[in-house]
C-alpha cells in the first residue's frame, strides 16, 4: 500500500498493565482538501509503529484512514483493520485489505465500534466527517458515565477540531456536561507529539477498567 506523502506544516474489577498496547484512530476515508491531513495520518501511523503499538481503525484503505494504516505498515508495524462487510468496497480495495495484519469483517457499525474498543488502549481523533465525529463522541459519553479511563486525543491539525472543542466548551458552561471531570480529552497540534503524551497520561492512569465487563455494561 502506499500513498503519496505531501508535506505536513500547519466498572468494577482492575487490571493493572505495565505499557500500553494499542491505539485506536478515527479518521475520514477521504483525504480532505488540505494535503496537511493525509500527511499527518502518515506521520501517525509511523509514530504508532516506532513505539512499538498496534493500530486498530476502521480497516479503510483510502483516504487519512489508508494513510494512518500506510504509515503503521512502513515501519513494520502491526495493524487491526475493523470493518463492516458493506463498507468494504467504499472505503478500501478488496485487495489492499490483504496487506493489513489483521481484519475483522463486522456485520454492522454496532458491532465494528464495539470490536475496535474492546481492542484498543486509547483513542485518536484526525480529521473526519460526521462517521467520525461520532465515533469519538461516543467514546466521550462512555467515558462521562464512567464506562472506560482510556486516555482520548483530538489531533487539531491544522485547528481542524477547534469548532468541535467549542461547542464541548459551550456545553459545559451552560450546565451539560455534568461529569466533565470524567471528559479530559487531550488537544494535541503536533502531531508528533501525540503518542508520547498519549504514554503520559496511560502512566499517570497508572491501570485501566477491564475492558470484558465494560463492554457488558453499555
């Protein structure tokens, strides 16, 4: 697989880990008009894969998700693609699936979402449409009712996510985020800079909610 790399500028019972394992990413399966975006899902894979963690995403072959998968895959890493059977032929080819490490082929998007939390450590958020905004607002919800401590990152590339981050800023003003203590994602510009601050806050978690009974309760 490979792509073109433009230049990037602008719960209950504890079980305790001693590293993490794997980051989950959402992203769009398109590239955006700024190629700043594809080049930041590259440069993402490849941080994924030089800190020796396995990327789980949506098992998509264009766009920022074939860019994240492309860069994970260039530097040897591992890669979980989890994907919907009728996403298939939109958001990949049947032959780039093969170069992934792993794929899972889901019967629905309820059970593709569930599947790529089970597997995954924390979460990353580039930028996507309304699919993957959803996503991470979910993510968010189960963190605000205490389903998961895993830490949550929006990579603001370019300020991609700053309406986003306003509007959560909005809404917890005027009295609608009640547990906001329990909603911390991390907004991270350098892209460069996420995996190492997503390690930061896994050490200072220092543990996370078993994932098996997590999963039961939502």
């Amino acid at each position: 697989m490979t792509l073109d790399e433009p230049g990037w500028h602008c719960g209950a019972m504890t079980i305790h880990n001693s590293s993490i394992r794997s980051i989950c990413v959402y992203c769009g399966s398109r590239p955006g008009r700024d190629p700043a975006y594809i080049a930041a899902g590259r440069a993402l894979g490849r941080a994924i894969a030089a800190n020796g963690l396995r990327l789980v995403y949506g098992g998509g072959t264009k766009g920022i998700m074939g860019a994240v998968a492309a860069g994970v895959l260039a530097e040897g890493g591992h890669v979980t693609g989890i994907i919907p059977e009728f996403l298939v032929d939109m958001e990949a080819t049947r032959h780039s699936l093969g170069q992934l490490n792993e794929l899972i082929v889901t019967a629905d998007m309820h059970e593709r979402k569930h599947k790529m939390f089970e597997r995954a450590d924390a979460f990353v958020t580039l930028p996507g449409g309304i699919g993957t905004l959803e996503e991470i607002v979910e993510i968010m919800t189960w963190a605000q009712l205490g389903r998961h401590e895993k830490p949550m990152v929006f990579a603001n590339v370019c300020g991609f996510w700053k309406p986003m981050l306003d509007l959560i800023t909005h809404m917890r003003e005027e009295g609608f985020v009640h547990t906001g203590h329990k909603v911390q994602p991390l907004v991270i510009d350098d892209i460069e800079a996420v995996v190492p601050a997503i390690m930061d806050r896994w050490n200072e978690l220092g543990w996370l909610k078993g994932d098996e009974e997590v999963i039961a309760r939502l």
